[in-house]
C-alpha cells in the first residue's frame, strides 16, 4: 500500500496538526511549561516513553487505559484511586496507561514543534512520504 493523499487532504493535514500543535504549546505554557532548554524538552518527551514502557513492565495491555485519582491522606500519605471507566468525563480524574503516556508524548512534541517553529505537519506527511520508497526492513538491522 502506499501513503497516498490528494493534495488537499495533505494540506486539511497539515493545518490540523498545526492547529493541535498551536493549542498544545497554548495550554503548556498556559500551565508553566515554557522554560525549558531543548534538552530538557527532549528529555521530557523520552521520558513519556519511558513511563509507557514502566506501564508495560508492569502487564498493562498497549490499548488499556484506566484513570486515577489521588487524594492527600497527610504530607507523606497519599491513596489512589483506580477507576476502569471514566466516572467523570469533565476531565478530573487522570487519564493513565500506554495509550495516555503515548498522547503526553505527543503532546510534549507538539507543544516543543510550536514553540520552535517547526511545521511538524509537513514534516509528518513528508516523512511518510519517503518511509513509502524504503525498502523492506531498511538498514537490515536486528531491531
């Protein structure tokens, strides 16, 4: 199969992840999320990566996604409560799981292209563009 897009529908693409990009930096640094280095930024988007491998180590399913609650019991005393439907859709309990760590990635990315200026959805439609012309297992190498 190939990525194949009429050039409109690259271009609804781009504007899309552009505008998810513009809203995500919006909320970061609405939120204090403004002054970090390139690589803390960087270390940060890793580190979402990481906490989604931790979900595995532990048997989490990639597509489970369950949500949390954590109540202060004192200064060194918190219980967490584990919800597997959302009692609340109004955004109050924490989403949590693989498919969650994957969005705070992304997001994380997202947030870092904007505030760089970078056009993270031609680079998105570009990427895939060439990935189509690799080869199959391009580079040969083990994992």
């Amino acid at each position: 199969m190939t990525f194949e897009m009429t050039e409109s529908g690259k271009a609804l693409a781009i504007e899309h992840v552009n505008a998810l990009c513009k809203n995500a930096a919006r909320i970061a640094e609405e939120h204090g999320f403004k002054e970090n280095t390139v690589g803390e930024d960087i270390a940060l988007m890793h580190s979402e990566l990481s906490e989604a491998l931790e979900d595995f180590r532990g048997h989490e399913s990639p597509s489970h996604t369950w949500y949390e609650i954590t109540e202060k019991k004192g200064p060194n005393i918190e219980i967490k409560q584990r919800y597997t439907e959302n009692p609340d859709p109004d955004g109050t309990l924490k989403p949590c799981g693989i498919p969650s760590e994957l969005a705070d990635c992304v997001i994380r990315i997202m947030h870092f292209s904007h505030r760089h200026g970078i056009d993270l959805g031609k680079a998105i439609v570009e990427k895939m563009a060439f990935n189509e012309t690799r080869v199959y297992r391009h580079g040969n190498k083990k994992i």
